[in-house]
C-alpha cells in the first residue's frame, strides 16, 4: 500500500508544478501592453521573408 502513496504523492507534486509553470505564463503575458505585443507581431511579420505562406 505504500507504492500508492508514493503515486499519489509523486502526482500531486506534477500538478502543482504545472499549475505554477502556467501561472508564471500568465504573469509573463499579462504584464505586456497592447502596444508591446502590436509591436512584437509586426517585427515578426517584417522579419518572415517574402512569398512565405504558412497555409501550405
């Protein structure tokens, strides 16, 4: 019975490390403005070479 608590153990510990791994993205994407991520889309618009299509 013991291995079950170490499974269960080890489990609890693999969801809280995602839940924190997620909050921090959350963090991360909430502390940019609109302005920063506008101006992040069109540097890498201007960065992909022309005829690139990614609809193939």
């Amino acid at each position: 019975m013991r291995w079950w608590k170490t499974v269960g153990l080890a489990g609890l510990v693999g969801v809280a490390a995602t839940g924190v791994v997620i909050a921090r993205e959350e963090r991360r994407r909430r502390a940019c403005t609109p302005d920063e991520i506008r101006g992040r889309l069109h540097a890498r618009l201007d960065a992909t070479p022309p005829g690139d299509d990614a609809d193939d």
